[in-house]
C-alpha cells in the first residue's frame, strides 16, 4: 500500500491550514473522501438524479439501481447474507436506535437486562438509557480496567437469564482499544442473548465478517469509511428484522395503506421510511470499492505502523500520558494523550495553528472519561492516507506546544 | 514554524497564561451567598461560582472551581477579580462588555477599565469554537444572577 500514492486522490489534503499542510488526524471523528467518491455524488446529481422505487421513468429506475447496488456492495463487504439485510440509517447512531426502538420496545419488557460496557459512544448508551427509563429495563456494564481495555472475567458473572441483549464497541473510538469481539459475542450467545456489535470504528479499518462473529445487529457510518455524510448501515439478521416492528412510519415502508391501517413493506424497505439519502448512498459504492480495492489488510497494518511510531514519537516527550493497551496487538489506530499540566483543548487549539486536526475533548465518551479520571485527551486518530512524516509533524508540534506552555514558572501574582 | 509560534504568543498571551498558573480565586466559599453551577456543552467542562456579598449587598469575594483550559481558568480569575467590590448591577454590565467584546470583532477601546486585564481574551475570537471556553464562567454569573433575581434555586444553572 503506497500512502503518498493514495494521498493524490483526496483534494482536500492539499488544502493549506493558516499557511501550514493539513495533517489530518481526526480520521475516528469522520475521514476525508477521496475524488472517486466525490465525482460520485455530482456524476448522481448531474445524471441519474430521480427519488427510488417509485417512478417507472428511466432516471428513477437507475437511481433505484445505484442505491441497490450500494446495498449489495455493502453487504458484501461485511458477508452479510443477502442485501435485504443491509438497512440504510443516517448514521450508526440511527442504526442502534433504530433497534432500541424496533427490536427493544417490541421484545424487552421491565426487569430484562441490557448488557454494554463502560467504553460505550454515547451512540450506543443514551438510546438504551432511554428504554430503560421507558420499560424499566436495567443497564449492566461489563467494566474497562484501568489500563483501557474490558475487563471479561466480570462479564460472565454480570450474564444471566434475564440478560436478554449485549450490545458493545469492537473497538474504542477514545482509547484504539480493540475489544475480543467472538469471546464477548460467545458468551453472550451461551446466555442466550441476542448481540449488536457497534463497528463504527471497526469496518473502516480491519477485515469483518458478520457470518463469522454470527451477530444479531452490526452498526457502522458511511462517513468514518471515505463515504459520503448522512448515510449509515444497520445489519440485522433476516429473521430479527422480519420479526421487528417498523421504525418510522411514511411512504416507502409500507406495502398497503387504508385510512385506518397499514401493512409493512418486505425488507428492507419496513425500516426506510421517506425519501431516503438517495445521492449519498449511490456514491458510498465508491467508497466500498476504493477500500475494496486498497484492501483492508493493508490498511491495517498501515495503520499499525502508524500508530506503532506516534507511540514511541510521543512517550519520548515529557509530561504525556498515553492512554489505552500498552500491547499494540489489542489497539487500532488511535492514540489519545494528555500533557501533565495541559488542557486537551489547548493542545487542540497549538497543534490547529501547525495545521494539524486532532480532535480534544470527551469524545462522546464522558462516562469513560470519568473512569479515567480525565475531562478529556487529546486524540490522533489515523487511516490509509496518513504518512510516517504526519506522525513526525504531530511529534515536532507537541514539543513545541509543551515548550510553549511550560516555558516559565507561574509569575507570583498579585491578583488575589 | 516562526509564524506558528506567533499565533500561538497572541492567542495565549503572557498575562493569560500568568493568570492560568497564579491559581487566583480558585476554590469554593462555604458558606456562600451565591452558588452557580456551569457547563461548556462543547468540551463538558464545568464551573462551580460561589460568592459572598458584603455590606449594601456589594460583592465580596468570589471563588470559582472545576476544571478547564488555559482560556477559561484564566477568563475565570480575571471575572472574580473584576468583580470583587461591585455590586449586581455593576456585574450585570460587566458580564455585558465581556461579551460584547467576545462576540464582536470591534476594537477594544470601549472597554470598561475593570475589565482592561480581559483584554489579553482579544485573541480568542478568532477562534470561535474556543469563544464559548472564555465566556463559560461569564455565562455561568449572568445564568446564576438572573435565576436568583427570580428567587428560585440557583444550584444547577447550565
């Protein structure tokens, strides 16, 4: 994999930040796309713009096909059976609530468990916080060690008849940490539960296969993988999603509509109601295929390299702490940081006038954080475009921000 | 890498970061007469104001605590050393300059003379996703005096 090479299909790394190169390291918060995807969209626009499954005209008939073609290609690219499998949300966010709603409302009643853990997106905590006050369903979550990773040997015991859904990270998008997706997915099946993985930060990244892991639901966003914005991915299997309710009620979901009822539409439309983000999902293909294409072996150990040498880039200055796995087998690639003495944000703010994009902050993840005993870290997050001399820029600009901001001792103050 | 470096001096300038490490007014006051609790729903940091007032309801201390960045621990102490002797009328119009000037791109010259070491804040304002981190602590005393002016509870004013 030639990272330079790659790099001259994205435009917007050319782009100059207050003068300097942009270095982007925010690759866990969205990822930059690349010309092919981009011509994608206006090539939609320009040529095939019509709304789906509806029109018998020919623009709509290939809009249809585009969006299907989509499906088919994203079902593939996980090994999800069939396409009908594959349901188009927003976001991944849209996805998880999307089963909350459908799967959880229908089958959890008061006393079922909930199983997460404490390294949970907000994405995959808030909507089952909201059930639980709704049914009065209890959350359970199995715990992160201090070191960043979870700790599986309180799962078994926090597993029992009334644990009914486990739904978890594969990877941490604060920390890298990659969580043992088959032994949590093991355990929950020898409880009986069902299982919704949160690939978010992992279908970017690393191969996956859903008929492998055997999953319930799979969760993950378009935009984190080169994809356009506003397209997200539910995988559910066929006979969970037949069983489940609708989602949003509107055209496109329904088979037949009285005045005072309605019959769902077969999968996987029952849970696409409305005009979908018809453009978007026609030019994720794109994005499918330049990741088929690069392959995501090569990504990943792209991005191990990467994350091997901003590791030992960043321990050799003063004041860090890395947070998350020391064994760079169990991390993807993200490495999140404080500086003794130094707010996240302030470093984002140093690091942004060297026109390096790193994300400070919480990163939806404030009961972690808490865990952690931190407001926030910094956070560079890394994928297939980024270089070995990217690293070595994020390095020179950190020495130069703890430099800065450690230069003199506090003057006495006068001030009270 | 000069240039950079420039940028840097002019958003973090040294009476700032003086006040960011001189850990003036930090602290709670216990008992207190006010107490208001912030939040910067962009970074969830959070600010705890407690003040005490004196005679004809003047302010007479003020003490504020949490955690935050150089930008708000800083915006924080200049606010409570402004404040210290005027009464809640007087804080009103000087939460009402500080965010004038936050908020606007106009010189400083208007500016009250209370408020002369908040002028180091200028360079903040070209970065409006840090705006919010200076003004969290002055959000904070105008949410806490308006709730108290309505004689409700002000303990979790966001």
């Amino acid at each position: 994999m030639d990272a330079k090479k790659i790099r001259d299909d994205f435009p917007i790394l050319k782009r100059k930040i207050r003068g300097k190169t942009l270095v982007y390291l925010d690759n866990a918060a969205t990822t930059q796309k690349p010309r092919q995807v981009i011509q994608a969209l206006s090539e939609f626009y320009e040529n095939h713009n019509a709304n789906i499954h509806r029109g018998v005209h020919t623009l709509s008939d290939e809009a249809t096909a585009l969006v299907e073609e989509t499906r088919s290609k994203t079902a593939a690219f996980i090994g999800a059976p069939k396409p009908e499998t594959v349901v188009f949300t927003r976001n991944a966010t849209e996805a998880i609530n999307l089963v909350a709603h459908s799967w959880g409302r229908k089958f959890l009643k008061g006393g079922d468990e909930v199983l997460l853990t404490e390294m949970e997106h907000h994405s995959n905590l808030v909507p089952w916080q909201m059930l639980a006050q709704e049914r009065g369903i209890l959350l359970r979550f199995i715990p992160m060690t201090p070191e960043g990773t979870l700790d599986l040997s309180a799962a078994a015991g926090l597993l029992g008849p009334k644990t009914k859904l486990v739904s978890f990270t594969a990877a941490s998008n604060a920390l890298g940490t990659l969580i043992p997706v088959e032994k949590i997915l093991a355990l929950a099946k020898s409880a009986g539960a069902k299982t919704l993985v949160d690939a978010s930060q992992w279908a970017p990244h690393r191969p996956l296969d859903v008929a492998r892991w055997d999953c319930d639901f799979l969760a993950f966003s378009a935009h984190k993988m080169l994809g356009p914005t506003g397209v997200g991915v539910l995988y559910g299997k066929e006979e969970l999603l037949e069983q489940m309710d609708p989602f949003l009620g509107g055209g496109d979901m329904i088979s037949r509509v009285f005045l005072d009822r309605f019959t769902p539409n077969a999968l996987p439309f029952k849970f696409e109601a409305g005009t979908p983000n018809i453009a978007d999902e026609a030019a994720f293909a794109a994005a499918l295929d330049y990741l088929t294409k690069v392959g995501l072996t090569a990504v990943r150990e792209h991005e191990a390299a990467l994350t091997k040498k901003a590791i030992e880039t960043l321990s050799a200055l003063p004041g860090i702490t890395i947070y998350g796995p020391k064994d760079l087998a169990q991390r993807g690639g993200v490495v999140s940081f404080n500086v003794d003495g130094l707010h996240a944000h302030d470093i984002g703010t140093s690091l942004d006038l060297e026109g390096i994009a790193v994300r400070a902050g919480h990163h939806c993840c404030q009961p972690l954080m808490n865990k952690l005993k931190v407001p926030g870290t910094a956070r560079a997050s890394f994928y297939l475009y980024n270089t070995l001399e990217e690293v070595a820029a994020l390095g020179r600009a950190l020495e130069k921000t703890i430099a800065f901001f450690t230069k003199k001792p506090a003057a006495v103050s006068s001030h009270g | 890498m000069a240039e950079g470096d420039q940028e840097l001096q002019d958003l973090y300038r040294e009476v700032l970061l003086d006040y960011f490490r001189s850990g003036a007014h930090k602290g709670t006051l216990d008992p207190a007469d006010f107490k208001a609790h912030g939040i910067n729903p962009v970074c969830g940091d959070e600010i705890e104001l407690t003040m005490k007032t004196g005679k004809e309801g003047t302010i007479a201390a003020v003490r504020f605590s949490g955690h935050g960045c150089v930008i708000s621990q800083a915006s924080s102490a200049m606010m409570a050393e402004a404040l210290e002797g005027k009464s809640v009328s007087q804080a009103r119009e000087l939460v009402h300059a500080f965010k004038g000037m936050m908020l606007s791109k106009a010189p400083l010259e208007s500016l009250p003379e209370e408020l002369e070491a908040l002028k180091s804040l200028e360079g903040v304002r070209k970065f409006p996703m840090r705006v919010k981190c200076a003004t969290l602590a002055w959000n904070t005393l105008a949410q806490g005096l308006a709730a108290e002016g309505k004689k409700s509870e002000f303990q979790e004013v966001e």
